[in-house]
C-alpha cells in the first residue's frame, strides 16, 4: 500500500478567525429539523469522513458510528428518547458507540494497520505496540478502560458537530435516551460495543423557537485561567 501524503497537511494555510467564531456563533442545538430538506450527498460524505478522521489517543479509535436510515428504526428509537423529534424529523442521525472491554487483539490490529498505512515493516513498530499495550493494560487493572474508550467517542462527537456547523449544517447532540434500548435495538453488544449518545443533523425548521434565542455563554476570563 502507498505511504499517505503528508505534504497537503504540511502546507494547509491558515483560516481567518472569524471562519471559525463565526459558525460557532451561529449553531445552537437544534430541537426541530426540516424534515424535507436533506443533507446534499457530498456534505453528508464529508461529515461521515469527519468521523473517520477525529482524532484518537494513540489512534486506536475505539469507537463505532452507526448512522441510522432506516425510517422504522428511528421510529424505534425516538419511542427509547423521550419521543424527542430530532430522532425522526433530522436529515442524518449518528449513533455513537465506544467498544467494550478493548482488548490486546485491539491493539494489535491498530498496529498492523499502521504498518500497511505507512508502508513499514511491522516489526519496526514493536515499540509502539509495547506502548500501547502497556497503557490499555494500565487502564484494564484499574478498572477504566471502559470510561477511557468512552472519553475517545466524545471526542468523536465534537469532531462531527463542529464539522456540521462549518459546513452550515445544523445538529443536536442527545443523551436524552435509553441506551440499553439502543444497545438492543442495534445489536451493539454483540458487537463489543455500547451506545453512549447520539447527533442529529440536517436544516433547522422555521418553527424551531430556540433558534432565535440568544446564545448564553460565560465570559471568557471566567472560563479561560492563564498561568
């Protein structure tokens, strides 16, 4: 397999500020989608990509996205979401799932796939699979792995909203739901997953009445400490 590229990343000119600030002043968590306006196709790649490409400790990505489109399977679910209609009404709706009980063979496969990817021999790599293993395995006697690999999908989920809201995409994250009636409605478990929220995203509706309601942050000296 040929080695990625790295020279686009290397030269990637910077955004001005406000291409950024200025999105995040727009998007709000919205609580009502146009159910007739859909997600175009190439936007709809470029966030499912987006997922692909967030950013994981030590890249082992444990996590399973599972998009839902089947009609009757989000009918199931908004009846385990406190009937919200973000789950019907929205364009495109991501479950996000962190694995269960990662395990050695996990790790292992993160490694060889490396490996391919960069057009290295494997062996090259032992030690990051020792770097690695020891971490999960730190984690697993402590009892956190778990936790740990859920912290990873949430950073998944920042990924996708901030990447909707620059590419003028409404979204609503959710964990307003059931996720064991997920876990069971998606055979998750059987997967060595478990659901932990979800993302809605499409076009915010004209009825929607907290779009116009101003967003309430607090001010940045009282969040922000310099040291």
């Amino acid at each position: 397999m040929a080695r990625a590229p790295h020279s686009s990343r290397r030269s990637r000119p910077p955004c001005p500020p406000s291409a950024l600030t200025g999105p995040l002043e727009w998007r709000y968590a919205t609580k009502r989608f146009d159910p007739d306006r859909k997600i175009d196709p190439a936007i709809r790649s470029a966030l499912e990509r987006a997922l692909v490409l967030s950013p994981s400790p030590s890249g082992l990505q444990p996590w399973r996205f599972v998009v839902i489109g089947d009609a009757g399977v989000r009918e199931r679910l908004r009846a385990v979401s406190w009937n919200q209609p973000q789950i019907t009404e929205a364009s495109h709706l991501v479950v996000f799932a962190a694995r269960t009980g990662l395990t050695p063979a996990d790790v292992e496969r993160h490694v060889q796939h490396t490996a391919a990817v960069r057009s290295v021999p494997v062996e090259s790599l032992a030690g990051l699979r020792t770097m690695i293993g020891g971490f999960v395995e730190q984690l697993r006697a402590a009892g956190r792995l778990d936790a740990w690999c859920d912290r990873q999908a949430y950073l998944a989920l920042g990924t996708f909203l901030t990447s909707a809201t620059l590419l003028g995409i409404d979204a609503c994250p959710m964990e307003g739901i059931d996720p064991a009636a997920y876990d069971e409605i998606l055979s998750l478990p059987a997967q060595g997953y478990h659901t932990l929220c979800v993302a809605a995203a499409g076009h915010r509706s004209p009825d929607d009445a907290c779009a116009g309601l101003a967003k309430v942050r607090f001010p940045v000296e009282e969040v922000i400490t310099r040291v």
